[in-house]
C-alpha cells in the first residue's frame, strides 16, 4: 500500500517569508484579492477548506 505524502503547511507558514506564503497561495488558485489578506494570517487563521487544499495539493517545497 502507498503512503500517501502531505505538505507540511503549517511547518511551511510559521517558517516563510510573506512573498513564500503568497507563492504557495497562487499554487492553490487563491485570488489575488485574498491573498494580501491571508499572508499575514497566522496559519490556523485559513479557512480549513483552504488547508486541506494545501496539504493534499501533491505541492514540495522544491515547487516553493
């Protein structure tokens, strides 16, 4: 059986700079809009639709 794999977001978030975050935000197709709002969030502060899209999005941080 397969491991599955997750980012690591939170790991992620607490340790990026605002312009990492916002890359990572682009990859998930987050608008633009939005996205200046939810850089400075704290990561729990994310809607957890938006979480869950980033933990299983198949995203490395090579990608990053």
């Amino acid at each position: 059986m397969a491991k599955i794999v997750t980012f690591d977001g939170n790991g992620f978030w607490k340790n990026a700079y605002a312009h990492q975050r916002g890359k990572l935000l682009k990859l998930v197709q987050v608008p633009d809009d939005q996205i200046k709002i939810l850089v400075n969030s704290s990561y729990m502060e994310l809607p957890a639709p938006l979480r869950y899209e980033i933990e299983t999005s198949g995203i490395t941080k090579k990608d990053l």
